[in-house]
C-alpha cells in the first residue's frame, strides 16, 4: 500500500502532466497491485501454505487484467492443488486426494490421479470386487483418456471380461481399441492371448453368412478381422475371395456378367491361387456375355449389347463369336436406320393418297425392321386400297371374317330360332346390307328381322380403315359378347 500513496502523491503533484497520461499510469498501478498478490501467493507457496495460496490466487485470477499474470495464477493454484493431493494421499485420504488431483487439471495430476484409480482397481480385485475393480478402470478411461496407463487398463479390462465374465463382445471391442491405439506393446502382444480363445467362432461366423448368402455382412466381418495379428492373413484373404467368388456366381445366375466379371477379378487379387479356377470360370462367361448381348440387342439396346460382346475380348482377344455379334449388331442398326427412311417415304405417299405405293414401301420397312408400327400402317395400306376397290365387298367381308365368322353365325341362329316359332311367309328378312356410313372409309352393316310380334334391327359400323366393328344398338352389342 505505500507504493500505491507514493504513486498518488507523485500523480497530484504533476499538475502539468498531461490527462492522457493518466490511463497510463492506473494500468501501471493495478499490474503493480496484481504482482504483489502474485508475489504473495508464490511466497505462500513456497512455504508449504497451499491452502492460502489457493486462496490469494483464486481472487487474483478472478479481479486480475493481466493476461500473463493470470495465467501464471492459474498455473501456481494447479501445483498447490497438486501437492494437496499428493499430502492427501500420503495421509491415506484417498477421497480428498482424488478431489484436490482433479481441481489440479493438469497432466502431473493426471499422473497421481489414473495410479490411485489403478491402485484402488488393484485392491477391489483383490478383494473379488470385479464390478468396483472395472468401475476404477472406466474412470481411467473416461477421465484420462491420454493417460499411460490406458493400454494396461485395456488390457486388465480384457483379462476381467473374458476370465470372469466370459463376454466375448466385449473382450473384442476392448481389443480392437487396444490395437488401433497402442499397435504392438507388450499390453497388445499380451491381450492377443485372450482374443485366440474365441477369434476361430467369428472366421466361423463369417464363413456362415457366405454360405447363407449374406456376402455383405460377411465381407464387413472379414474384412475387419483382417486388421488385426489374431488371425491368419492368409486364411482371411481366402475367405474374402470365397465371397467375392459366390457373390459373383449369384450375379451370372442374375445375368450381370459385367458385374460377375469384376467380383471374379477381385476374388482373384485377395487370393491369386485361384486365378487357374477363376479364368477357366471367366472363359465360360464368354458364351454369357455373347447370349445377353444378342437378349439386349433384340430388346434394341445396342451400346448395352456391344459393351457384352467386347467384354468378352478380355477374356480371349478376338473371339469369334463376339466379332461375328458385332457384325450382326452394326447391320441391324443400319437396317434399322433404312427403314427409318423407307417408313418416312412411305408416310409422304399416304399423304398423298398412294396407298399403293406406300404399302410397297412399308413392307420393305418391314423386311428391314418389322416393328409393330410398320405392320400396322402396312395393314391400314392392304385396307385402303380394298376399300377403295370395292368399299362394299370389303365391308361385307370384313362382317364375315369377324371373329371367324360370330356375327353372321348369331344372326342366322338367330333366325333359325324365329322360323321355330313362325311360318316363312310371316317373316321378314333384309338379309345382309352394307349401306355408306357417315365419315370417310365408314360403312354400316344392317340386318333387319321382323316377326309378327317382334322386332330384331341389328346394325353395326364398319371402319374400312382399320376392320373394326362397332354395336350401335344394344340388341347389336349383346349379340357379339
């Protein structure tokens, strides 16, 4: 405090100095003020008064505007608590010295702090206490995770899993964490012991969903095996071609030959001693590959189709049969492509009312590429021109070839069932009439029978253009179900 008066002595005595000194100099005071409690702190420290080290020290980081002070605070108030930890302990108060090593927050206290969870893990199983022993070790883990201690902690955790509990997944997870951290310490060298006990089940059950079939969930279980020193490589690397190998059977038997051949391959790589089996297997797809392609060239996907047939030159170079396809695939399009034309031309001549000469062009179209749509427009040609020939003859034979013949079957049984009941004379019969409809290329076909006491008008339209026929009466429309 006399250096404070001094200091404002010297300030009311400057009457000239200048007020933006002023700032300057209560910083200068207050950093001279948070020294001193620093000094005082250390000094308390020093003589072994931790307590009331902590005390000044925890005032000063709360009021302190040093930065670099501050953090000297902090650091000094860390070590008091770190040596009240350790006096603790050395006076058997476990439970204090855990809670001055905490407030301590630093790697030293770490230190003190994961060998009194060991200790105590050590004395708890000892004691046959296993759940406290592995609530000691969980403490290391969660509160230290950097700690030393962390690999035997693993491993003692390993021993208490499998030697007392016999939990193989936990034995394993603890493992894998050991390895991943710590690869190849003594602790990992050590846990391997415990892991061999069991490590055959899980190839076991690997092998098990290959054979069932569940190829993903085996390479997932395979695959990660294969990261650890507790199983042969060798004998992974064989399974994991095995599934590939199945994996790629289901895709032949599905038709993916693409798909097969790059899963063969992959087999291969994990264990090239089947390559021999594989290649021999591979030269058999070739005929596959030559079979999905024509399937995809009929269903007129052609880069799917050529993509097949030069699969197959990876496996033998100019095969035969693939070269013989592409010939086929690349005239196809071709013919594909002059019908294109051909049916363009042929749709100018319809337009034009040729029907003669555009049903000449769609039948090359259709020699060519006999698309449905060819044939139908051919079929409309072949009906035009016999409409325009004789509309009336094509009209009466479009009625007589209906459905082999049904209509005209019914209305005779029809009438035969009439001359049951009545005399011929009593009856009148129109016979078939092909009579002109209204619309373009529309004919009606009427057949009238009347009875003294009933009357049966059957009457249908006739579309020349493309043969269908249509009731256009209900006694005419229940006829032809």
């Amino acid at each position: 405090m006399r250096l404070i008066d001094q200091l404002r002595e010297q300030i009311s005595s400057l009457s000239s100095v200048k007020l933006w000194l002023f700032p300057i100099l209560c910083i200068l005071l207050l950093s001279a003020c948070e020294i001193n409690r620093l000094n005082r702190a250390e000094d308390l420290h020093n003589r072994k008064n931790y307590a009331g080290a902590i005390q000044e020290l925890d005032t000063l980081i709360e009021i302190g505007q040093n930065g670099a002070i501050v953090t000297r605070a902090e650091l000094v108030r860390s070590n008091s608590y770190l040596e009240l930890g350790k006096l603790a302990q050395q006076r058997q108060n476990t439970n204090l010295a855990i809670r001055f090593l905490k407030l301590a927050n630093s790697s030293a206290a770490d230190l003190e702090l994961g060998e009194i969870y060991m200790s105590l893990s050590q004395q708890a199983y000892r004691e046959n206490n296993k759940t406290l022993a592995m609530k000691y070790l969980e403490d290391i883990q969660r509160e230290i995770p950097k700690s030393v201690l962390i690999p035997e902690v693993l491993l003692r955790r390993i021993s208490i899993f499998m030697d007392e509990y016999q939990d193989r997944n936990s034995t394993w997870e603890s493992y894998k964490l050991l390895h991943d951290n710590y690869p190849n310490s003594s602790f990992e060298i050590q846990a391997r012991s415990y892991v061999n006990r069991f490590i055959d089940t899980k190839v076991d059950y690997a092998r098990i969903l290959k054979d069932q079939g569940y190829f993903t969930d085996a390479l997932k279980e395979l695959f990660e095996l294969s990261r650890y020193p507790v199983v042969e490589g060798e004998e992974i690397n064989h399974l994991i071609a095995e599934v590939y190998q199945a994996q790629a059977e289901e895709y032949i038997d599905a038709q993916d030959y693409i798909e097969a051949d790059r899963l063969f391959r992959i087999a291969i790589q994990y264990d090239p001693a089947k390559k021999a089996e594989i290649d021999t297997r591979l030269e058999g797809i070739t005929a596959l590959y030559i079979q999905k392609g024509d399937s995809l060239m009929a269903d007129r996907e052609f880069d799917q189709a050529l993509v097949h047939y030069n699969k197959t030159f990876e496996i033998i170079a100019d095969y035969a049969p693939a070269l013989a396809a592409i010939d086929r695939l690349r005239q196809k399009q071709m013919d594909i492509a002059r019908a294109q034309e051909i049916a363009a031309e042929a749709e100018r001549l319809e337009a034009s009312q040729k029907h003669g000469d555009a049903l000449k062009l769609y039948n090359q179209a259709i020699g060519l590429d006999p698309l449905p749509e060819y044939r139908s427009r051919a079929a409309v040609m072949q009906n035009l021109i016999e409409a325009e020939r004789n509309p009336a003859a094509f009209a009466e034979r479009i009625i007589n070839e209906y459905r082999s013949g049904l209509l005209v079957r019914r209305v005779a049984a029809k009438r035969a069932e009439v001359l049951q009941t009545y005399k011929a004379n009593e009856i009148r019969d129109s016979g078939w009439k092909m009579l002109l409809s209204t619309g373009q290329y529309k004919y009606e076909a009427r057949y009238d029978l009347l009875t003294p006491t009933d009357t049966y008008l059957y009457v249908w339209q006739i579309n020349l253009r493309d043969r269908s026929v249509i009731p256009l009466n209900r006694l005419s429309e229940e006829l032809m179900k």
